[in-house]
C-alpha cells in the first residue's frame, strides 16, 4: 500500500484524539495514505498528492516528491505497527489523501484488524463507492464532499454513485468544509439532491490555525441552528496547531 511518509521513512501513523466529526475527542490510532483524486487548493495534506511535475494549484505553493513522501508497506507489515501504536478500546481512522483509491489492500487491512480496535473509521471525500469486503468492517464514514471553495471541477469532486451509497448509509456523516457563508447555499443543494438527513450534516471551518478557525466559529454556529445542522471543531488544530501526525 501506498502511505504517506514521516522525515524518519516510517508510515504516517500516530495515536491521538480524533479532532473531527461525530467521534470528536475520541482516542484513536490515525493512518494516513498517499495518494489522492481531488487537489483541493487548502488541502491541509498536499503531500498525498502534489507531486512534482504536475499543474494543480495549491495556496502552499510547494510541490513534494514522491519518494520522499510515499513508503510502501503490506497490510501483513502495517498489521504490525497498528497494533503496537493502540491502547485497549482505541479506534482506528483511516484517512489520507483519499484512502478509498486503495480499497482492495484496505480490505485485507482492517479484516486483520478488525478485533483490536473498538470501531474503524474512513474519512473520505466521497467520490468511490466502498467494496462490501471492506464496507463490512467499517463502523463510520466521515464524508467530506468537496465544494467550489476547493477548486475542484464539479464533474470530479461530486459522483452521483457515491454520494447516493453514503446519503443512504446511517453510518456516514457529511462533514462539510465552510469557507464563507456563501458555502451554505451548495450544501442545501447537496442535501436536497441527495437527501441527505439533517441530523448527518456536520459543518466545519476551513483553517490550519486556532486563530483561523475562530473567525467562523459565531456564524458557522448560527448556520448549524438555523438549518438542524452538526457543528464540528478541529480539535487537533486547536490544540498543536498545523503540526504533522498529531
Ligand atoms: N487528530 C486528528 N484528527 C483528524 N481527523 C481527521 C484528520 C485528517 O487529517 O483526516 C485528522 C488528523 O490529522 N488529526
Ligand atoms: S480531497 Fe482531501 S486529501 Fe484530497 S486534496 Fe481535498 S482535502 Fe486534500
Ligand atoms: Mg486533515
């Protein structure tokens, strides 16, 4: 499998509390892998996916080299660093990049997985379907569809497939990335097209540092009231700020 590498060559794996979504403050054991469809301009991880050579934009303005940043690891070897990185009754999060580009792998993984860890989580920018092998083992999505505010193309940020999979799946939670209030008139969209039940929206701002995320934090809070709406912090960005496998 393809993951995202530290300076030290090991994969990206850390132990920490999940900062985002519904299991906020949870204590988990993070994996995060290379590799990624979308290129969103304030992506937080362009070193999934900004490789030297290419064209895509990105407000960092700095490309990274594949093997600098790509380890690759069996499901039988990262087995082995998952379970000595746990505690009892940790959960695992999957994240990357987008981690559903590696699903066959990710199969194996969390079957080998599966009884070491309380509950598995994906994040994922929900344009692929999951595989039953691996949706059998998963216990939450946290979905997090791209808007306009990433700079995606419309026909490669939303799948139609995809998205009607996890607007049916009662463990899937959309997390949107709200960068302006204008933001808020494309989630409504999202959620009448696809119907998507309320009580699954979460709203999260956009930002790599305490101070940024405290300029939405008022009105991002009067949006979540207004529209029955979840509101989700980045608790790990309150906390150690833009550091790395925190
Ligand atoms: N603590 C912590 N929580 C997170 N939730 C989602 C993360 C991600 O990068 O996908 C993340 C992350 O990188 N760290
Ligand atoms: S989908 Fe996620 S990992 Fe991919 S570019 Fe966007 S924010 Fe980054
Ligand atoms: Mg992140």
């Amino acid at each position: 499998m393809k993951l995202a590498r530290l300076p030290d060559g090991s994969p990206e794996v850390f132990r920490t509390l999940q900062g985002e979504g519904p299991s906020m403050g949870c204590p988990a054991v993070f994996l995060r892998l290379s590799l990624c469809n979308l290129h969103c301009v304030w992506c937080d991880t362009p070193f999934t996916w900004n490789w030297e050579g290419t064209p895509w934009p990105h407000l960092d303005k700095r490309k990274f080299s594949k093997s600098d940043y790509i380890v690759e690891q069996t499901p039988a070897e990262l087995t082995a660093t998952l379970e000595s990185a746990s505690r009892p009754g940790d959960r695992l999060v999957i994240t990357g990049g987008e981690p559903l580009l590696q699903q066959g792998e990710l199969s194996a993984l969390v079957t080998l997985l599966s009884p070491n860890f309380s509950a598995i989580e994906i994040e994922t920018n929900g344009t692929q379907l999951p595989i039953p092998a691996l949706d059998s083992h998963i216990a939450q999505y946290n979905v997090s569809p791209k808007l306009a505010n990433s700079q995606n193309a419309p026909e490669l940020r939303i799948q139609e497939k995809a998205m009607k999979f996890f607007a049916t799946c009662e463990r899937a939670f959309f997390k949107f990335v709200v960068v302006s209030q204008s933001d808020l008139k494309e989630v409504e969209e999202l959620q009448q097209r696809f119907e998507i039940p309320a009580s699954r929206i979460l709203l999260m701002p956009e930002g790599r540092s305490a101070e940024a995320l405290a300029k939405s934090r008022s009105w991002l809070a009067q949006e979540c009231l207004d529209h029955g709406y979840r509101l989700t912090d980045r608790l790990h960005v309150q906390l150690w700020g833009d550091e790395r496998a925190k």
